[in-house]
C-alpha cells in the first residue's frame, strides 16, 4: 500500500467532512462521535425506526455496531441497512461480542445474510463466531486460540463477499484474494472502552471517500494506529485516562507526513 494514497485520502476525508450515520451502542456514542468530529468527519447518531431509512440514504457510510441490542436496534439496523443499499451507501458492521452470546452471535449473522455488507470489522473471536468457527471470547475480548487471523479473514471474506478487518496485536484486512498486515497501534488501546468501536466508525469515514474499500479499510487502520502510537508516548507515564483524550487530539492532528514517516503496511497476498 502506498503511503502517499493513505495521505491522500485523509485529506480527502476532511476536505469532504462525510457524513457518517452510527448506530451503535450505549458504552461508546460519544467517544465515537468525538473521534470522529476529530479526524475530520461528521458523525450523526440516529436509532429510531422512524428516521433511519431516511438518514442513512444520506450519509456517505452507515455503521451497524452490537455492542448493546435491543429489539429496536436491531429492528432499525434493517431498514437503515437495506437504505442504504438502495441508495449506494457502505455498510460496516461492527459484530461486538459476537460467541459470547447467541443473540450476539445469531443477530451479526443474520444482518450479513439480510443486507450488503460492504466491511466487516471485529477481533478474531467475534469475526470467527460468526463465520461459524469456535474461538475463545471473554465477554467483549477475544481470548486465546491457535486459529491464523491471516486465514481467518481471507477465508470470512470470501464467504461473505465482503471485506474483513481483523483488528490485534497485528491488523489484518483482506477481501479475500488481497491481504495486508498493519503494524501499528498500541495496546493502551485494550484498555480504553469503544477503542475498536471508534475504529469501526473511523473505517466508515474512510469508505465514504473512496470505492475501493480494501484501501480506505487499510488508511483507516493504519492513521488509527498511527495516532494511538503518537498518544501512547506522549502519555507514557500516566494512563489510559490521558491517553484517551490524547488519542483524540492526535487524530485532529494527523497529517500525511505522519503517515508516511510510522505507518507499517505490509501487503501479505
């Protein structure tokens, strides 16, 4: 991946400002919002069944997020969704907890089955469980497992016709013939809540850029995890408190020089 295309796209990004319509859960609206007004998008958080259909055909990405389902959600989620396939509009879904529960683990299928999913972004045990493979999660965390995260999206994507983002102590995004590795990121980002919810929004901005979905998932990941290690050494001796905040702050500041100087892509097939 050029480095040069990820920079591009940020700037595209927010020369744009696209709209990006979240419905997500409870644990993460306004951190999510936060980041993503800090990037340089514009978020919008809209859940009722009356209003969705008509939001998400004007939004330049839709984000369907599990964290905390209730019957409406989910029942808003599939007018939003199918919106949004109507209209052009991408559809990420974020599949949180997925295997911890059944309803967790039935609802992410039965929305991949019901509408276009343009990417899928989750840990390995939520993205496995949906794929219908057993692996270990603890409640919202992935646990241990000998499975490769490298197979498991090539082959999820695959099946799904859609692209996967597995997200870890190394980032992997394939469609299923191409597939790439991002090394950046930091592990303060386990200890703040709706860090990967933030990143599952954050992959929403990027697809609102850009058709080719492979790349703005890579650009995503990669000025996420540029940022969160930009974050982590400037609070080095505090917490995931100030890191948080300052996660935030270098979003805002991201630039294409930042990018191309830290970013560690690395294409795999």
């Amino acid at each position: 991946m050029n480095y040069t295309v990820i920079g591009q796209r940020l700037e595209q990004l927010r020369e744009q400002r696209p709209l990006v319509h979240n419905i997500t859960n409870a644990v993460v609206t306004n951190f999510t919002a936060n980041g993503l007004l800090a990037l340089g998008a514009s978020p919008v958080m809209a859940y009722a069944p009356e209003e969705v259909h008509d939001m998400a055909k004007i939004a330049g990405a839709l984000v369907l997020n599990i964290g905390t389902l209730t019957e409406a959600e989910v029942r808003s989620m599939l007018i939003a969704g199918r919106s949004a396939n109507e209209h052009g509009v991408p559809v990420i879904l974020d599949p949180v907890g997925a295997g911890a529960t059944a309803y967790r683990t039935e609802t992410a299928q039965m929305l991949l089955n019901e509408i276009d999913i343009s990417v899928v972004r989750g840990n390995a045990a939520e993205i496995a469980n949906v794929y219908g493979e057993e692996w270990e999660i603890k409640g919202v965390e992935a646990g241990a497992a000998t499975g490769s995260p490298v197979e498991l999206a090539s082959q999820a994507a695959k099946a799904w016709g859609t692209i996967v983002v597995i997200t870890g102590k190394e980032d992997i995004v394939s469609d299923g013939t191409t597939t790439y590795a991002v090394h950046n990121g930091h592990e303060l980002l386990t200890r703040v809540t709706g860090a990967g919810c933030l990143l599952s929004s954050i992959v929403g901005a990027f697809a609102a850029v850009t058709d080719e979905l492979v790349e703005a998932s890579v650009a995503a990941v990669c000025v996420y995890g540029v940022a969160a290690e930009k974050g982590a050494r400037l609070t080095a001796k505090q917490g995931p408190g100030s890191f948080q905040m300052e996660l935030l702050n270098q979003l805002y500041q991201m630039t294409a020089t930042d990018v191309e100087n830290q970013g560690r892509v690395k294409r795999l097939s």
